[in-house]
C-alpha cells in the first residue's frame, strides 16, 4: 500500500513537472534577478522616507512621505531637471529614429561597399559614453577644440559649445545622437530586411511612388519594429549619466546646465551625502520610467 501510494506520489510530480516544466527550468534565473531587483528598490524605498544622511549606517529616524514632499516643491533644483530630462529625451530619441529610419533605409537595399559603410555607420558604438564624452570634450574646447577651429576657417567666430549654459544641453545633446543612432540603425535595419517582398512590388507595379511606398507600405508594417526602437533607446536615453557627468562633471555644470535626474540624484548621494533625499529622487524617477515603459508597451500591443 505504502509502495502504491509512494509511485503515485512519484507519477504525479513527475506529471506536474513535465505540465510546467518551463517555469521549473526558467525559476532560478527569475529568483536570481527578482531578488536582485526586489532588495535594492526596497532599500532604496526605506531610504526614501527617512532622513538618512551622512552615512547609511548612520541613525536614521522615519519621516514619511516628507522627503517627497520637499523634492516636489523644489524649483530650483528638482523640477528644472525634471524639465531637463524630459527635453534630453525627447529630442535626442526624435533626431535618432529619423536619422536611424533614413539611414537603414538607405542601408536596406544592397549597394557595392555597403559592409564598408555599415562598419563605419556603426562604430560610434564601440567605445564607451565615458570615452566618447571625453573625445568630444577636447573636440568642443572653446580654446583649442576641433570644432572652433574649423568654424574659424570659415571666418565664423568660436562658440562656447560646452562651456555655455544655453549651448551645453544642445551640444550633449548632438553627443548623444551622433553615439546612439546606428543603435536605432540596426533595429529598424534589421526590421526591414524581415519584411516580405510582395507588398513593395505590388506597390511598384501601382505606380506608387518611393514616398507612397514607404508612407503607405513600409511605415504600417514597420511600425511593431519602430515601437520597439522608441522603447529600448527612450528608456535608455531616460537614464543617460556617462556622457552628461563626463562632459560637465559634477552637478552638470556651474548653473546645473545639463543637470538631468540622473545626476542630480548622484549629486545628492555621492557629493552631498543626503540618502534620504537622494532615494525620493530616484523613486520618483524609477515610477516616470516605469509609466513611460507602460505607455509605449501598450501602445506596440495596440499597433500588433
């Protein structure tokens, strides 16, 4: 009888592993990164209404949600680079997908030297944004860089580039684009080349245009693609640091110039010590990227 109950025991979790045994073999990886994920946005949670400061090992004392009370009533520092950020990302990824979407369409059809070209398109992502930021910095000096010296061969006179506060954001901002679009490049290239041929010709045999074609055709059933392209390198453009901290350093500059979330949360950290404060910026940045991701996810399942 025991033997009986033993080998029905035995059939029956061996059943229940084979129904689910995708969950089973994928469970250690997402208790791996769960706990990887859960543990530092609690902590930084806690952190958030308290009044750490110092030191995290420091006495601490519980002070609700005052923390997040002072953030979103500071107009000095706050909300400027929450305005900041916004600007950041919106017109870096807007530059990005239409010079990604130009460039892979210019990439989609086979040329003689097109390897060449797309080694060369793509090779502003081999060094770091650290590295790049550094380069452009000596590019951009307004005394011995580059790009005053080539506006002056040209009787224009030199600009400050990185060292204004109206022309540092722009300038960061062409940083990044210039790093960050063959990204968009090869998501959007690697869309088109998985499209079928048939509409195109049906469209060329109409007698729709080039533009027609890709207004009509190509843009409709690129679109999931595109989705996708927006959502991996908005949230990305979202986090940006390296660039913005390697450019100008800390705080973003003298006036805060390019001064994003990003780095207005290390400043608070790491210059200031203020945890408390520090952890209410970053779970009010956590919940914009969330909210972005939610609303861009939603709209590629609408547009699938």
């Amino acid at each position: 009888m025991t033997a009986q109950m033993l080998s029905s025991g035995t059939t029956g979790w061996v059943r229940w592993a084979n129904t689910h045994r995708k969950w089973l073999f994928a469970s250690p990886a997402m208790i791996f990164v769960a706990v990887l994920i859960i543990f530092p946005l609690g902590w930084t949670v806690y952190l958030s209404l308290t009044d750490a400061e110092g030191s995290v090992r420091a006495a601490k004392e519980f002070v609700g949600f005052a923390n997040f009370a002072e953030v979103l009533t500071d107009t000095d520092r706050f909300w400027p680079a929450v305005w900041r950020t916004i600007t950041f990302t919106g017109v870096v990824l807007f530059f990005e997908v239409v010079l990604g979407m130009a460039i892979a369409l210019l990439l989609w059809r086979p040329f003689r030297g097109e390897k060449w070209v797309r080694v060369a398109i793509l090779m502003p992502l081999v060094a770091t944004p650290v590295a790049v930021g550094m380069m452009w910095r000596l590019i951009f000096d307004p005394n011995i860089g580059l790009a005053n010296t080539i506006l002056g061969w040209f009787g224009i006179p030199p600009q400050p580039w990185l060292a204004g506060e109206s022309t540092a954001l722009p300038t960061t901002m062409f940083i990044d684009i210039w790093q960050w679009t063959p990204m968009v490049v090869l998501i959007l290239l690697a869309g088109l080349t998985s499209l079928s041929d048939e509409p195109q010709e049906a469209g060329l045999i109409d007698g729709a245009s080039a533009w027609q074609r890709f207004r009509f055709i190509t843009l409709p059933l690129l679109k999931p693609t595109l989705i996708v392209a927006i959502l991996l390198r908005g949230i990305d453009a979202l986090k940006t640091f390296d660039i913005l901290y390697a450019t100008k350093g800390k705080g973003g500059g003298s006036f805060h110039e390019v001064e994003t979330l990003n780095v207005y949360a290390y400043g608070l950290s790491f210059d200031y010590n203020e945890y408390g404060i520090s952890s209410t910026v970053l779970i009010i940045f956590f919940l914009i990227i969330v909210g972005s991701m939610w609303a861009l996810t939603s709209r590629r399942k609408e547009v699938s």
